[in-house]
C-alpha cells in the first residue's frame, strides 16, 4: 500500500526564530557574534537532537559557511568537520525516527 510506505509527514514548519527553535542563536553563532557559555551550548545541544527543522538550518547554514570559506580561500575545514558530524548525526536520528514509526504502525 502507498502509504505504508510513506515517509513520516512533516507537519505545518514552525517559526525557527521563535524559542525553542535556535535559528537565531545559530545563525549568529557561525558569523561569530554569539559565545555560548557551556549551559547554553548543553542547551542547544539537547535541542539540536530533539529538533529536525534546527538541524537541517545548522546543516544548511554549515554548507553556505563551507561555500563561503571556499570562495574566499579561507581555510573550510572547521566548517566542513561540524557539516559532516551534523550530517551524519541527522541521518542517524531521521532514520531512528522513521523505525520508530514503522514499529508504531
Ligand atoms: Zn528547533
């Protein structure tokens, strides 16, 4: 049947710039002008896990970041290594999500 094989749906996206999203907080983080202390980066690492819609912007955001370094003759490996961790990461926790799902139905 097709919609077992469906992946599972997203639903209306939400504001990222709104709490708890962190698009805010991310997007300054990479162009340097926010220095999480260790409680907020613990913060945004448990929301960052919990939350695909930030995930996939911190990736995006990563891959301009990349671009942008490459363009400039900037060093990209920094920005490459945390793409590649989150990428990986992200596989990881849709593919959960998706078993999970499967199970459950
Ligand atoms: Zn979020």
């Amino acid at each position: 049947m097709m919609e077992e094989n469906r992946p599972y749906e997203l639903g209306e996206p939400p504001d990222l710039l709104a709490p708890p999203h962190l698009l805010a907080q991310v997007f300054d983080l990479l162009i340097g002008q926010w220095h999480p202390d260790s409680v907020e980066q613990h913060e945004m690492g448990l929301h960052l896990f919990t939350c695909s819609y930030c995930r996939v912007a911190l990736i995006t955001l990563l891959c301009v970041a990349e671009e942008a370094d490459r363009q400039t003759g900037a060093s990209d490996e920094q920005a490459h290594a945390l793409r590649e961790r989150w990428s990986a990461l992200h596989r990881h926790l849709e593919q959960q999500q998706v078993q999970k799902e499967v199970k459950e139905s």
